[in-house]
C-alpha cells in the first residue's frame, strides 16, 4: 500500500473507507473487510457501543489499529484503554506504538500533516505525540487495569476490551467488582464521550448485562475457523465453555459440582511451614500438568494455590521446585500409576522430599469425595492461577480435563485422613 503518496483527503477517505487495508499493512494480515467495519466504527461511529466477537476474531488487533487512527485523527481527544490486568494493558499500548512507528502509518500521518509524528511521552501504560497541545497534561492514550483508581481522571473516549474473563465465570465477587468498576466509568466520561466495548462474554451474570446490547459475530458468522479446526475446538472444551466463547450463547453448566470459590487469600498464608504439595503429571497428549500447594490454618481451612501448564511435566520440574521451595513445602505427593516413580525420582533430584504412591481410587470417586466435601473451608491464593480454577469450577464427571481437580483432590485426601497433613497414602518410598 503506497500511503506515501496519499494526501489528506485521502488518507482520511482510506481511514473512513478501508481501515483494515492500513491494519494489514502494518502487520495484521487477518484482517478482512468484517475487520475495516469494525475499526471504521471503533474510529467513526457515535454512541456508546458493544462488540461481541468470537475467541481468536482478532477484536483486539481491531482494537489497536483503531486507537492508533484516532490518535492521529483526533489528537485533541483523550482515550482510556481498560483491560483485565495491567500487564493486559501493556501488551496492547506497547502494539499501538509499533503501529504509530511502522513507516506506513508515518507515511499516513505525512499525509494528514506533512511531517513525521513522534511521540512526546512513550510509558509502558501511556503514549502522546507532539500533535498533542493539551494544558492539562494527560497523554492521549492511557491503558490502566480495572484495579486501578479513576479518581480525579477525565477521558473523551473509553475502550473497555477483555475485562470479562475467565476470573468472571469462576468467581461472583469478580463478576461484582468488574460491573462497579464499568458503573464508575461513567463518571469520568466527558460529556458528548463515548465507550466502547469488546470482548467475549463468560457468564450469564458477568459486567456485559450493564453494558448496550451487543453487536455479535459467533465462530460461525465469521468465517475464521473452518469446521475441521472448530470440531477440535468444541472437542476439548465443555459445551457451556464453547457455547458461551464460539456461539456467544449461554447454557447452563452441565452438572458443574464447584461453584463460586473462595478466592483472595495471601500467599503469604503458605509459608512458614507445613505446606504440602501435588504434582499431577502429564506427559503427552491434551492433559496438563496440574501443581497444588496446600497449608491448612489452625481455624480449619485450607489455604491453596496452584498452577496449571499445558506441557510435559520434565519441561516445567525447575518451576514445580522453584514455587515449592518458595512457600518451603515439606512434602511434595505424586502417584507412580503412569510413570513407574519417574517423577517421584526427579523430584528428589531437584531436592524435595517426596511421597510417591499407587493410585487405585476412582478418580471421580476421589474429586466427588474429598474434594467436595472439604469445597467450603477451601480458600484458594490471589495468585492462582486462572485455568487451573476454570478446571476445577468446569469439572464434571465427562470433562475433558481434569488434572487440576484430581491434584487437589489427591491433597485434600492425603490431608484430612489424619488430620494433620502427615497421611501418606500407600506411600512407596518417603523420601526422607
């Protein structure tokens, strides 16, 4: 695309008529004539909005190349660019910036203004350029997380993106804390602004309920994923799950046993001794390898964290040792059913003690057992992370996956039979 040879008019009349051709130059080749409507009213259309798309649609690849447009389009504006996380923010402002500096949008912005653009202030979660003549000092563009303070802030336009996820589906208190922090928005909106959202929903109950009724495009209006790739995509998540990320539909979760966890807890409440660990182990295939750090408080509850990763347990063992060495797990369990006392081997190499056992309990069993029942004194870290909690709360007894159920399970077992964390279950070899 020979931008270089545009003048204003034209590059406004390419802005207004075919954005995603700018989208694809610099970078975003998926883009498609679905994408340059999306961007064009991101860009151009009035009154506050809703953008429901698919996972995998490129919403916000959209998303950046549009704030990047109304960053030279309209300089004199100020925009608020919200995410889940901070670090979800920057990722996004960090794009927007290689946007502004790739040569075809400075050959853009030479059209609009005959010079090169350059940024005046280029932080991880704010950019400005020198087309900016505000006095009051705010950047163009601000990213902030929604556990940030809006207090005192003022923005033309707002674009919320993603700040419904996976937390939402598993946790009410989040679905809660995400609908105040959008109901705040408002309040920091200038009068004639507009907001703009995107994302994919999660819940029936989650922050889009407050927001306008959306535009949706579902994995099958947007020609994106051929029918051989969305079988294997329907093929490896729950019906609820795909129904609610592909379909853009709610239905209710098949027969989900654990709902709403408690979450918030310290990590700092595992330390100090008498922590133990479990290592659900994969190694090949679709399973994950499931990690469970667990202390039980004196008033009876336990404390959790665990971590999720979709990849052998031999590429994440200097992990697995780095976060039980942190809260100084006493105790890491394994079963041997599968491996023969491989892990339970490597593990010790790393310096754990370790309690390798057979597993002769069936699994569903086992998680409808003990985990369920000791569900409410369970409290799970701030830290958790997100997919092992989306496993556990999705669990049914024909889930596709449930490494992350069957570890906590395996240590609530291996705690409550005794008591007091000591129970070692047909232990073959203690470690010690």
């Amino acid at each position: 695309m020979k931008t270089q040879k545009l003048d204003a008019a034209g590059a406004i009349a390419l802005a207004r008529g075919h954005p995603e051709r700018l989208g694809r130059a610099v970078g975003f080749t998926k883009l498609n004539a679905m994408h340059g409507a999306w961007i064009r009213d991101m860009v151009f259309g009035t009154g506050d909005r809703t953008l429901q798309a698919h996972r995998g649609a490129y919403k916000t690849s959209c998303v950046s190349v549009a704030l990047a447009l109304l960053m030279l389009l309209r300089p004199e504006e100020k925009i608020l660019f919200m995410r889940k996380t901070d670090n979800d923010v920057k990722e996004v402002i960090a794009q927007v910036r290689k946007i502004l500096l790739h040569p075809v949008m400075q050959a853009f912005a030479g059209a609009l203004y005959a010079r090169r653009v350059r940024f005046t202030q280029a932080a991880a979660t704010q950019l400005n350029t020198d087309l900016s003549n505000a006095v009051r000092g705010t950047a163009q563009l601000v990213g902030m997380g929604i556990g940030s303070s809006l207090t005192g802030k003022h923005f033309d336009r707002i674009f919320t993106d993603d700040i419904v996820n996976i937390q939402d589906r598993v946790s009410r208190a989040e679905r809660e804390y995400t609908k105040l922090v959008y109901q705040e928005l408002r309040n920091i909106l200038n009068r004639g602004g507009r907001i703009y959202n995107t994302g994919t929903p999660w819940h029936e109950e989650d922050c889009f309920t407050l927001m306008p009724p959306p535009e949706k495009w579902t994995c099958y209006d947007t020609g994106l994923i051929d029918e051989a790739a969305l079988s294997l995509i329907r093929a490896g998540m729950l019906p609820s799950l795909f129904a609610a990320n592909y379909e853009l539909r709610h239905i209710a979760a098949e027969d989900c046993i654990f709902t709403d966890p408690a979450l918030g807890a310290d990590p700092a409440l595992l330390t100090g001794g008498g922590a133990l660990a479990h290592v659900d182990a994969a190694y090949g295939g679709e399973d994950g390898t499931a990690l469970t750090v667990c202390k039980r408080q004196e008033d009876g509850r336990f404390v959790v964290t665990g971590r999720l990763w979709q990849r052998h347990v031999g590429e994440v063992l200097p992990e697995i040792a780095e976060i039980c060495n942190t809260f100084g797990v006493r105790r890491v369990y394994c079963e041997t059913n599968a491996d023969k006392g491989y892990l339970a081997k490597e593990l010790r190499a790393a310096g754990l003690k370790t309690a390798a056992y057979h597993e002769s309990m069936n699994k569903h069993l086992k998680i409808t057992t003990y985990l369920l029942q000791a569900w409410r004194q369970i409290t799970f870290t701030r830290d958790t992370d997100a997919g092992y909690l989306t496993q556990i709360t999705a669990y049914t007894e024909s889930a596709p996956h449930d490494d992350a159920p069957d570890s906590l399970a395996s240590l609530v077992r291996a705690m409550e039979r005794r008591g007091s964390g000591r129970y070692e279950p047909v232990l073959l070899k203690s470690g010690e």
